[in-house]
C-alpha cells in the first residue's frame, strides 16, 4: 500500500522505461558538474603553486620547503573534508517514524478531516517530537510516509526526508545535515585558509608582475602564478562570507532553512528553540573531544532525530540529575550529549489537538484531498 501511495503518478503515453532510464542518468551526470569544476580549479591550482611557483619560481630552498610543506597540509585536509561531505553516509529516517500498513490504512480509509488528524495525532504521540507546523499540526511527510523527525525535511532533489537538513549543495552533491554538517563547516574553514595561503605567498610575485620585473615576457609561468592569484582572492572573499555565516548558525544552533524561518513549538516560532548555549552548540556539532574538532571524523553529538531543547519548549519540566547523565523519571531520555541535557518526550495522555498539516497531497492518486492548501508550506517541503 505504501509504494502503491507513492508511486501512483501515471506516466504520458509513450514514455518508455528506457526514456526514465536515459532522463534518471543524465540528470545525475549533471549534478556531478559543479563538483568536475571545483575539483578541475583545484587541480589546476595545485598545478600552478607547487610546479610554477615553489619549483621553478622561488629559488630559496628553505622557503620551497616551508612552502611546500603548509601547502600540502592545507591540502590535504581541504581535500579530505571536501570528499567526506560528498560521500557521507546519509542515514534515512528510522523505522519508527515511518506509518505502518494498518495505520497507512486508517489514514486512507478515514472519511473526514478530522478522522485523518486522529489516525495521526495517535500514531505521533509516542514519538519524541516538539515541532509543529505553521498551523500547529504535526510535521508529516505525504511523499516519504513518515511523521518527520525535529528539525528534518523532504528534499525534493534526494527524494527523501533528511535529517537536521541545512540546505542541498549543488558543490558537493548532497545535502547538508547531521551526518555531513561538521564535514561542511571544515570543508569551508580549510578551502578558507587553502585560498588565503595561496593569495598571500603569490601577492610578492603578482607585485613584481604588476610592476614590470617578473620573469620574461614570454614565461607562461608567470601568468599562471598571478591567475592563482586572483582566482584565490575570489574565493576567498565568497568562503569568508559562507564560513562566517555557518560559524554564526554553529554558535546559536540553527540550520539555514531555520534561519529562513524559525522552527515552530506549540508555543509559537522561536528561533532560538534549540539553542543551549555557544559553547554547547559547538559541541553539538565538531563533539566532545578536542582532539578530533578539527578533523574529518564524524563527532556529532546525538542520533539526528532527538534535540535538547529550551525549557519553554518541553513537554514536561526536567531537572538535571546530580550525576550529569540527564536521567529522570518518566518523560525522559538518557542524554547521549553527556553534558546533563535532556531530551523532552510526549505525553502519552496528552490533550487531543490537530497534528496532520495542511501539505500537498498530490500522491494520494484518485482520492479526494482530504487538506486544503491554504496553509501549506513550501518549507515543510524542501
């Protein structure tokens, strides 16, 4: 029944498989471009710094060594960052969120509004969810048939609800979210700090090419160092920009899509509703050991499902327990920060309210759409 609901577009008449087949692999060829062109730029640059500048430029054998040496680092951890947020393991949604065959039935099969709002608001009821929608309904996903997780979203280019989903990045191919977010933020802080080596041991040489005295004129070489030159400066100036975005969105615990618009609690939007602190928030992120915040290695704190949020946003009120481990009684969570926050959970005999929002139902074929669209949400949608 699930794939029959999701999978119910009918396709024009004679549109072969093998047409689906050729669209499906030249649209994935095309995704890769913008990652062929910064590994192309990369490449050239490594090109033109290493053989063009420190081997057949610079004479000083100390300064080609020291050269050498920093260019590689930043190089290689550029490099590794940039490779794990391509090829990040993206885990799906777990199995629990996802609706069932019966409880896919009883929403189908349910004949008013408010019956559909009910087969849900059941269902969501034992998960640990805190957001609603603009309406105050639960966050549901009519594509991927699941309720959707805090902070998750449907990216109509994967085709699937996300974890923690920041933005999809045409750079890397993917998106960027729980799995790959700390991945992202080094990706740009070395690319960063690559781009503002490279322009500040070229700009002696660019000087000298602005005033005349670099090289012969017909030396290819030279040109290819003052190119580095400014196509470093470029970047640098867009990196700067997006690293020091991303380090504030870090420090207050946002995602790109929250910033847009603040996540919504049942008391209303709060940009702020999962901020615990900057300090905290950066352990959310890069984890808890110093030794690895600035490497490649996934750290993260937490499953992406579950945020600690503000107490005004709770469910129930918590209080730390004495040993740190954020343990209570009922309606709580073991913390997996370490750090004595603890997770808010439902109340089983909560008050009946709306928790199905009003999102597009283009999936449930013949059926008559059960929502109007009046307060839909293209954010609940990405």
């Amino acid at each position: 029944m699930a794939s029959s609901v999701q999978n119910n577009r009918v396709s024009p008449s004679g549109y072969c498989a093998c047409c689906r087949t050729c669209n499906m692999w030249c649209w994935r060829a095309l995704k890769w471009l913008p990652v062929l062109l910064i590994v192309s730029i990369v490449t050239w640059s490594y090109y033109a710094y290493v053989l063009q500048l420190c081997i057949f430029t610079i004479e000083s054998t100390v300064q080609q060594c020291v050269y050498l040496v920093i260019y590689h680092i930043l190089f290689i951890m550029f490099a590794w960052s940039y490779w794990r947020t391509i090829f990040a393991n993206i885990k799906s949604i777990p199995d629990k969120y996802k609706l069932p065959e019966e409880e896919l039935e009883k929403l189908l099969s349910a004949d008013t509004e408010e019956g559909q709002r009910t087969v849900l608001e059941n269902y969501a009821k034992d998960l640990p969810i805190v957001t609603r929608t603009m309406s105050g309904s639960v966050r549901y996903c009519n594509r991927c048939v699941l309720v959707k997780p805090d902070r998750a979203h449907h990216c109509s280019i994967c085709a699937r609800c996300v974890l923690k989903m920041d933005h999809h990045c045409p750079w890397v191919n993917n998106c960027v979210c729980f799995h790959n977010y700390k991945f992202f933020m080094l990706f740009l802080g070395y690319a960063l700090l690559y781009c503002i080596f490279i322009m500040s041991t070229c700009l002696p040489y660019f000087i000298r090419f602005w005033k005349g005295d670099f090289g012969a004129a017909g030396s290819s070489g030279r040109y290819h160092i003052v190119f580095a030159f400014f196509v470093a400066l470029m970047f640098a100036v867009s990196l700067g920009s997006l690293f020091g975005y991303h380090c504030y969105l870090v420090s207050h615990n946002r995602t790109t899509l929250e910033a847009f618009r603040a996540p919504m609690f049942r008391g209303g939007a709060d940009k702020n509703g999962f901020s615990i602190g900057a300090f905290k928030n950066f352990k959310e992120v890069f984890g808890n050991s110093p030794n690895l915040w600035f490497l490649p290695v996934f750290t993260s704190l937490g499953d992406g499902c579950e945020y600690p949020v503000r107490r005004e946003h709770q469910l129930q009120t918590f209080t730390t327990a004495p040993d740190g481990l954020g343990y209570e009684s009922m309606g709580t969570t073991r913390s997996s920060f370490g750090d004595g926050i603890v997770y808010p959970v439902p109340q089983q005999d909560e008050d009946t309210e709306s928790l199905l929002s009003s999102e597009r139902w283009d999936r449930w074929g013949e059926r008559a759409r059960p929502f109007d669209e009046r307060e839909s949400s293209s954010y609940d949608e990405l």
